[in-house]
C-alpha cells in the first residue's frame, strides 16, 4: 500500500509548524511556496529601514527540513485546488496529489477598495518589499543631499506611513529613529533630522488592539523620536507620490502601507465560504467545512475561538500548524484525533524605537526599557535556527551602543 501524501502550500509560520510535526510520519510531505525560504516577518521592518540583511531573517526551506527525510520542497506557486479531484494546480508545475491538503497562504495588504494606490504605495510582506522600501528610504537622503532646490529636498525627507498597527508603528519610529541618529553626521548640505515621519491611522488611538494606556504610551514614544501622528484621519488618495488625508496634501518620497489586509485566495480555490477579509471559515478541527481532508491555518483562515476570531499573529499560525499537523499524523496513524485546538494567547507586543516598547503578557502591562528588553528577547528566541538568533544578536548589541545601522548599501540611484 503506497504512503498518503501531505501537501502544505505556504512555508511561513504555520506551513513550518506543520511540516515538522509531521516529522518521521509515515506520509509523505510536499511542502510547497512561492519562494525558497522561511521568512521571520516580524523582523522585515529592520531589512525595511537598513537594520538588518535579508538573510538575518530568512533561512531557506531546503536547509531548514534537510534533516526531514519524509519532506520535499517545491519552489512554486499554486494557483488553485481541485478538491474534487485531490490536486493542488501549479502555475509552472505539473498538479500535485494529495491525501490531506494544508493551506497556510498567509494574507497580503488591503486598500480597501483602491487597488490603483498600490502602483504608489509600498507594502512590507516580503524581502522584495523590505528591499524595495530600503533602496527608497536610502536613495532619498542621497537625493536630497544632491539637489539644490530646497523644496525638492523637503519632499525628499518626508515619508508616510498609513496604519498605526504593530507594523507602522515599529516602521515610523525606526525610520525617524534612523534619520535622527543614524543619519545626523552623515551628510552636509542637508540635515537628515529635520526629515518628516507622517503616521496616518483612521481609527482613534494608535495600536488599537493594546489597552488604552500603553496605545498612550506609544503615541508619546512616537511624538518624543519625531513622528507625527494623526489619528482619527482616513486617506483619501494617494497619486503620484502625493498623499491626500483630513483635508491636507503631502507630498513624500515614500509612501508605506500597512493599514488593511486581506487574506490570499484560498477560500476561491475551494469554493468555500469566507469572511469579509477572505479568510476561509474554519471549524474546531482547521478544517474546511465540506471540503474533505483540506485545513486551513493562520492568517489565511477564519478561526473564532470563544465567539472571536483569532488575530492574524505569527504565534496563531504556529499553534495552528503544529496541532494540525499532529492531527493529521493522529488519523494518517489509525489514532484518535488529539484534544481540540486551543490557542494559548503569550501576549502581545510592539518595539517603537531604541528602548522603548509596549507589552501585553496576561494581567501585565510592560513599556520603555524592561518592554523592550522583553520584546528583544522574545524574538531572539522565536528565530527560526541558531546562526540567525547569534547574527541578529551581534547585530543588535552594535547598533545599541553606536546608533549604527550596517546595511545601508546602495549600488545606484532609483
């Protein structure tokens, strides 16, 4: 009788998770992603704003399940599901059989509605963003030292952000943190800190997913490093490197988007029901009601726990992955299911600048210095393999006690 095949699509957090708890099954494990290695995401700011280099934070697929003789690794992108037929369709593959199918696609950014604001709008989801976004913020400086019209310059030396989430957050703080320290003595016609950080949020606090306090917290770490925050105030277009919000016109020489997201086609592919962000609607199990043997995990799917949907956070996808992928060695095995998935909430938290953070850790509440501390050391812990935690360390130590910032390399102007 020959081996039942496990397809994952997706090696982020959750695909991960799911591959080695499937480690030394007696399936057959097809792990599937459009590039060829996991990504630490919520390190991606730092490659965004010269911290740190791409492969501090991403290690390839191959190398991390090289020791998982059960798993193979196809670079590729999947462009749909024949549940009927069991397959998984490939846009430059042939189709891939499977016995259980997990979806851990993950989402991509919304503009709620505008799709024409991202031909001038960047995003952060991957190294290409992340290096995009970095050869922007660079180039800029290097721009503005240049020109001799000092208008030009201002513009040069202005940057939005739209979305004060975790991820706008850490991202106008470290740029102005960059521009006001790591940047000061750098330059001579111009002076990098009087550049301007815009940090747009439609809603009424910053990080409105912390307690009230500490979102207070955040707004003052962010005003005291240079930001301003305009709460309360929607975007209303962005064009041409011009940005339109509560009655004012800015124009920047990087606008960056980490307001909405929506989550990646999956519940298309099956025909499934969605929530409003597109997520698949999973049940108890991350199963896909009335599509047999199909998961769906992280951000991709619709979990409620407790009458509420899980967050979109890396430590979700994780549990996710790692308990579905014990399930389906359960059942591949002829054992019963393990006890229902339930996901054990650590806490949350968001790094705005050098030693300053807010944290959620159950009943406390963590900011400046101690936060910070906490938050370095989560993610140290949380790398995926050793030599990333030892470079990221040794990269975070120099830049603490210099200000410095060790990947600000640029080989031409955009």
């Amino acid at each position: 009788m020959s081996r039942k095949t496990v397809v994952i699509v997706g090696a982020g957090f959750g695909g991960l998770a799911a591959a080695r708890a499937l480690k030394g099954a007696d399936v057959d494990v097809v792990l599937i992603d459009r590039t060829n290695h996991h990504l630490f995401q919520p390190l991606l700011y730092q490659v965004a704003t010269a911290a740190l280099s791409p492969a501090d934070i991403a290690t390839a697929s191959r190398t991390l399940l090289r020791g998982q003789k059960n798993v193979t690794v196809l670079m590729g992108e999947v462009t749909g599901v024949d549940a009927a037929a069991k397959v998984v369709r490939l846009k430059d593959g042939p189709e891939q059989a499977y016995d259980w199918l997990i979806l851990a696609t993950g989402a991509a950014y919304s503009f709620f509605g505008h799709p024409e604001w991202a031909d001038d709008a960047e995003v952060l989801k991957s190294l290409d963003d992340a290096l995009t976004i970095r050869r922007k913020l660079l180039a800029a400086f290097e721009k503005a030292e240049l020109t001799d019209d000092p208008e030009e310059a201002r513009r040069l030396m202005t940057f939005v952000v739209v979305g004060a989430g975790p991820t706008g957050v850490e991202t106008a703080g470290t740029i102005a943190e960059m521009a006001r320290m790591t940047l000061r003595h750098d330059f001579r016609r111009i002076d990098p800190t009087k550049a301007r950080v815009i940090l747009f949020e439609a809603g009424p606090r910053v990080l409105t997913a912390f307690p009230e306090d500490l979102s207070a917290y955040a707004k003052r770490a962010l005003e005291e490093l240079g930001v301003e925050v305009r709460t309360g105030t929607a975007v209303e277009a962005i064009a041409d490197g011009v940005v339109r919000a509560g009655g004012e016109t800015i124009a920047a020489a990087a606008v960056l988007w980490s307001a909405g997201v929506e989550a990646r086609p999956a519940a298309k592919w099956l025909g499934a029901e969605a929530v409003r962000n597109g997520g698949v609607v999973v049940d108890a199990t991350c199963a896909v009601p009335g599509v047999p043997d199909v998961f769906a995990i992280g951000d991709v799917a619709s979990f409620r726990q407790d009458g509420k949907p899980l967050p979109g956070l890396a430590p979700v996808a994780k549990q996710q992955g790692k308990w579905v992928g014990k399930l389906v060695r359960a059942r591949a095995e002829g054992r019963p299911d393990p006890p229902a998935f339930r996901y054990r909430d650590w806490g949350t938290m968001a790094v705005i600048g050098r030693s300053k953070a807010v944290a959620l850790l159950g009943p406390w509440k963590l900011t400046g210095f101690i936060a910070w501390l906490a938050w370095s050391l989560v993610h140290l812990m949380l790398l995926i393999d050793f030599r990333s935690r030892v470079i990221v360390y040794v990269n975070w130590t120099w830049a603490w006690f210099t200000m410095g910032r060790g990947a600000r390399l640029l080989t031409r102007l955009p």
